[in-house]
C-alpha cells in the first residue's frame, strides 16, 4: 500500500481539554454492583445501543449475551485480549505476627513477562504493598496458617528493595526446583476487585477468567470477555465472523478512579501489549466493522494508529502517551498507519510488537480502529467511563439509566453492553 502524504501535524503547544470528572458520574447504589457471577457465562443481561445518525433518537434495546452473535453483522472481526489473570496477591508475616500483603504489578527483573514467570530461585516485582510502615527491612516468609506442606517447601520469602513512587521494588527468593508461575499459583491469591468488598473464593479460580485468557500478566481481567462461553465463540465462527486476539496486560490502576477535579490532572496508568505482524495484517485487510471486546482491545487498537503515525515520522514505535492524541493530527487513515506500522517491522525483522500505551480516551477523541464496543458497567468518577463517553457522546447517560432502571448488574461481574457507532448501525 503506497500511503499518501497526508502531513502529522504535531503540535508542541496544545490544551489539554479541561473536562471535569464530576461530569462523568452517576449514581450506583451499592445493591447493582454484582459481588457474583452468573451460574452461565452467556446469561447476562445485554444492552444494544445503536447510535443515532444526525438528528435521530438513539435505539437502546435489551437482549441476553448468548443472542450476540445474530446482533453483530456478519463480516465483523472481533478483538479479543487473551491475557490472563495472575494470582498475584501474596501474603507474608513478621515476627511480630503482623500481615503484610504484596501485591505483584509488574515484573522490573527480568522485566519480560514471559522470562519473569519462567524464573527460578529469585525475581524483582514492582509491588504494591498493603501495611508497608510496618516493613522496615528484612526478608520476610511467606505467611502459611494451615501449615501446608507444598507450600512450606517452596520456602518463598520478600525482601524490599526500594520505593518508586507509590510502587515499592520487591525480590522474591523461593525454592530452585519450581518457575515463580508455579510459585504464585500455590501461595498467591485471585485478585479480585476491591468494590467487590469480599475475599477470593475458589469459584473465582475459573470465572474471573476468560474462557480464551493464555498469556499470563493481569492483575485484573478484561471483565467484557468474561460473558463470552465456547458456545457464543462456536456460533460467531459458524457464522464466518472472524476472531483476533492480542494481549495486553491489565493494570492495577485500571481500578483507580480519577481523584483530580479536572481530568488534565490525572495521571493515566501504562500498560505492555504485544500484537504479531499477521494480527496487524488480519487487521488492515479486513472489510468490515472491527469489533473491540472490552476497553482494553480498544486501547489497544487506538494505540496502533498512532504507532502507525511514529513509524512513517520516522520514529521507533514503542510507546503512545496519555496526551499524544490530542496534539497529533492526521487525515492518514487507520488502514494505511497500520500498513506503515507493519513495513517497519518487517523491514527491522520483527515478528512480534512490543509496546506499551497510556492512551487516555476521553471525550472530543476521534475513534480511529473501534467500530462497535462490547463492554461492561463501569464505576463512576472513572477513566472507563470517560472512554464510554468518548464513543457515544452524550448517550452515555441514557444508556446508563436504561440500565440502573431495568435491573443491570454492574461492574466486573456484572451485565454486558454491545455499543455500535453510526457507522454500522443497523
């Protein structure tokens, strides 16, 4: 593909748009919020939003999740991100008998997933940790109240390290014999989301999880893909809808919601993704509505555009930044940056992208890659919600209140919605 020259312009001096947070919020009772999942993956609630052309009423209308493969159009290619959720929570003991919980984030030795998973005897963790005054230095063990014996010859103990921020740098030394996967699968803990107001439970094990996760690295699910059975999967392939996969890694701070009263403040939280050439291809040659399952996908999506636009400035293309989209202008289309983004990684014989986004979508954000959105509730006051009401305008409250008024369950374990932008409404 011959990409025209259509300028980039960059701009050096922008305005970030000052929207207020106290905007995007609403009201959720306490009671909505879905604390458990459904006995069925695919018998959630969903809501289809169909966005209006200029000057029309939107259509919201109420279906069931296992109808969604005779809602979406039969040329649409769905994104799914196969992460996998990590239990990443672990628990240790002071001499004193006080608790101190570390929370894995991310790997910082080795810093490749993969390779940080795979190690054995030691690893550096960039941690939360949970009652960390009470941590002044030493290594410490690994809390075991039930005296299991697997467990104790794993002989895993913390040592801290450093502080970065609100970040505190961990080494974790255990047994030789065992990869620290293994390591977190016997001693850690799921890490559920804390609105849940309620401990990890057993059931939780499988379903906060997607039926398609593969790449360990989350320490949050991509709650969209939750509703997603064999059964909705088998039925959108048998009507020759096309399935993606890419993996990013979902972050703590995807639960943080936004504390500054205006979201030019507000520090967006960075998360890796990985997507191989012939997704990027599958991608560029596709005639139709791509589909993004979750936020995530989206973020992603988003993001390989303005990699895209890196590559033909003649940049690495590695990193986007929360603010990039709103001083970079492009009339380059989505197909041709991806067809740019893909001649860099050819040419440097790269099989596979590498790179790390803090997008921030937010409204007056022009959607480059996402056609229609499957997604989740989300909490008020939050940046998930700020990317909803990127996509629909001033619908987000209709939709909403639809859902608050016809008995959604929100959040993680809650309902679904599949949102289609005017493009490709029916």
């Amino acid at each position: 593909m011959n990409i025209p020259l259509y300028p980039i312009m960059i701009s050096t001096e922008f305005s970030v748009p000052s929207l207020r947070i106290s905007d995007y919020t609403y009201k959720l009772p306490e009671d909505r919020v879905a604390k458990y999942p459904l006995p069925e993956r695919d018998a959630s609630k969903l809501l289809v939003y169909l966005q209006p052309a200029q000057g029309s009423r939107p259509d919201i209308r109420d279906d069931v999740f296992v109808n969604l493969p005779r809602i979406l159009p039969a040329n649409s290619l769905l994104v799914f991100n196969n992460t996998k959720v990590v239990p990443a929570r672990l628990f240790f003991t002071k001499e004193t008998g006080a608790h101190i919980e570390v929370f894995c984030l991310e790997p910082a030795s080795p810093k490749e997933y993969i390779l940080a998973f795979s190690q054995h005897a030691s690893s550096v963790w960039y941690c939360a940790v949970g009652n960390a005054k009470k941590w002044k230095s030493g290594a410490l063990p690994l809390y075991n109240p039930q005296n299991d014996p697997v467990i104790a010859l794993l002989g895993l103990s913390a040592t801290m390290i450093d502080k970065e921020g609100d970040r505190y740098l961990v080494r974790f030394s255990w047994s030789p014999d065992v990869p620290f996967s293994r390591v977190l699968e016997l001693s850690g803990k799921v890490p559920i989301p804390p609105y849940l107001k309620r401990e990890a439970e057993e059931a939780d094990i499988e379903r906060y999880q997607t039926v398609y996760a593969r790449n360990r690295g989350s320490v949050a699910a991509p709650t969209a893909g939750l509703h997603f059975s064999s059964r909705v999967i088998g039925e959108l392939l048998e009507r020759q809808m096309k399935i993606q996969e890419l993996t990013l890694h979902v972050g703590a701070g995807t639960f943080r919601p936004v504390k500054s009263h205006y979201i030019r403040d507000h520090v967006m939280h960075c998360e890796p993704f990985s997507v191989p050439v012939s997704f990027l291809e599958s991608l560029r040659d596709h005639v139709g509505p791509l589909v993004s399952v979750g936020t995530t996908s989206c973020r992603c999506l988003e993001s390989l555009y303005y990699l895209g636009l890196q590559s033909i400035s003649g940049k690495d293309p590695s990193f986007v930044g929360q603010w990039e989209p709103y001083f970079t202008s492009s009339e380059i289309s989505y197909k041709e940056s991806l067809d740019a983004l893909i001649g860099y990684l050819k040419r440097n014989r790269i099989e596979t992208l590498e790179a790390s986004t803090q997008i921030l979508i937010i409204p007056s954000y022009r959607f480059r890659g996402t056609d229609i959105l499957i997604t989740n509730y989300h909490q008020p006051n939050s940046t998930l919600l700020l990317l909803i009401a990127a996509f629909t305008g001033d619908d987000w409250r209709l939709i909403y209140n639809h859902a608050l008024m016809n008995n959604y369950r929100f959040l993680s374990y809650g309902d679904s919605s599949v949102l289609f932008s005017s493009k490709y409404c029916k």
